[in-house]
C-alpha cells in the first residue's frame, strides 16, 4: 500500500473508534467530564507504553521534541475535555461534526507550524465550513449555544494538536511514544478532579468507560499514524465518516434525530471536505505535470 493509501485505512479506523468512544461516553451517564477523560486517557496511555515496551524504543522522546510533545498534550486535552462536555449537552452527531471542524483548523495551524501553505481556495473552505458549524450552533443569546461553542473549541483545540503530531511524524518521533506522551500528560491533569471530586460509579458505568478508554486507544494510535503519512489537507476529508457512524449511534442507542438546520450545517461541512479532496487532487496532478515539464 502506498502511504496515502495507509493513512486512509488509518483514518477510518480512527473514525470508526472515536465514534464509538463518543457513544460509550454518553452511556456512563451523569458524571463530571473530567472523570470521564482519567479514565478515557488512562487506558491510552497504559496501551501506548506496551507498545513502547514491544518495540523496544524507550520513552525518552527526540530531541528537540518536547516544546511540540507539550502543545500537542495541552490542546489534546483541551480538546478532550470541550468534546467530552458537548457529548453529555448536545445530540452526539452535533458534538461530533463539531470536533470534526479540526482538520479546517490543522490547515490553519499548519501555516504557522509547518510553513505548509494552503491557496485562497483552501482558506476559503475553512471559512465556508466554519458557516456550517453556525448552523449547528444557531448563535444567540440563548445558554443553550454554550455547549456548542465549548464544541467548537474542542474543534480548535484539536486541529492545533494534530498540526503537532505531524510536526513531531516530520521530526522522527514514535507514534507511541506522541500517545503515551499525551495521555500521560491528560491522565495527570485530571487526576486531581479525579481524587478530591470522584463520584461513585455503578458497574455499568465503569465499563462503559473502559469500552470508551479502549476505543479512545484505536481512535488515537488510528490518527497519530494516519496523520504520520500524509498532511491533513490530504486525507481530512474520510475523517468525516465519523459523522456517519456517530448519527447511527446516536439514533440507535439514543433515539437522537438532529433538526434540520443541523442537518444543513453536517451537509455543508462535509460537502466542502469532499470537494476540497478533490480539489487537492486536482492541485497535485496538475503540480506534478508540471514538474515533468
């Protein structure tokens, strides 16, 4: 398989698990979205360092990497944590098309970190997919758009921290070793929430909230690895299947059915994702036609 090929696989891997982290969060029920994150990370991490372990790599990261190891940490639980607080407040299709603002972001943060410029078409798409993330919100003045905005955050938050990741893929450094990295670091914030306001937990929700931790897991090494072999504006558009798989979720398991303005703004944002993978295919042949002339 050639790598763009290999991200795909890994992409829609990723997709498939976040959704089903999403749903697994929605079913542990009426806990704080901290507690919810300890575990969620806690599990990543302890799985990312038996990976480390088989490969035989250390823990010890590049060197250089650590400035992009923390911004990578720090906007990843950011993240977590506004994603975590609209899964509990929103439908769970409109807090994940939300998150799913981020490959937009990335090519933003891209910019800055990666000195990978993007075209006046490029910038415009985020900002037409942006409008559709208004759709979902519905801006007003009412407390209802709060989870929404705190969704879109969580979007922000995680475009900056995968523009890190493919920063760091660049600079050489082990996926696992990104994974374990950031889930430590989360595991560590959260613990204090954890130890002085834990709230007890019935069985079910314990399990519910490893289920999450597990498919967190497939989610984070799917996307630390998809995003290792190509950029963003190459492959974001597949991450969208997620929206896919977390509608059918939401309606099976939650009798969720999103209105019509929400509905709009997944057509918009998806649309411009599709057409823009298009589009930088188009750019990429006609660059490469030109290079053989």
């Amino acid at each position: 398989m050639s790598k763009k090929s290999k991200a795909i696989a890994f992409i829609l891997l990723s997709a498939f698990g976040f959704a089903l982290m999403n749903a697994f969060v929605r079913l542990a029920g009426d806990l704080p979205f901290t507690q919810k994150s300890f575990f969620r990370n806690c599990i990543a991490m302890i799985a990312a360092a038996i990976v480390l372990k088989r490969e035989g790599v250390g823990f010890r990261w590049q060197k250089g990497n650590l400035p992009l190891l923390l911004m990578r940490s720090a906007c990843g639980t950011l993240g977590i944590f506004c994603n975590f607080y609209a899964i509990d407040h929103l439908l769970l299709a409109d807090a994940n098309i939300l998150n799913k603002m981020s490959p937009f972001f990335a090519i933003l943060f891209s910019l800055f970190l990666l000195k990978e410029r993007a075209n006046l078409v490029q910038y415009a798409a985020v900002l037409l997919a942006f409008g559709g993330s208004m759709l979902i919100i519905k801006p007003g003045f009412s407390a209802a758009v709060f989870p929404a905005l705190v969704g879109l955050l969580g979007g922000v938050a995680a475009g900056a921290a995968y523009t890190a990741v493919r920063a760091l893929s660049q600079k050489n450094e082990s996926g696992a070793r990104i994974v374990f990295f950031f889930s430590a670091f989360s595991t560590l914030v959260t613990l204090p929430f954890l130890l002085f306001d834990f709230h007890p937990m019935t069985a079910g929700q314990v399990l519910c909230l490893l289920a999450a931790g597990l498919s967190a897991t497939l989610g984070q090494f799917g996307v630390t690895l998809a995003y290792a072999h190509a950029p963003a504006k190459e492959i974001s558009v597949f991450d969208y299947s997620q929206t896919l798989f977390a509608a059918l979720l939401g309606f099976m398991l939650f009798g969720q059915v999103p209105d019509w303005m929400s509905v709009a703004g997944y057509i918009v944002i998806c649309g411009i994702s599709v057409a823009m993978f298009f589009y930088n295919r188009s750019l990429e042949s006609r660059e490469q036609v030109q290079e053989q002339l």
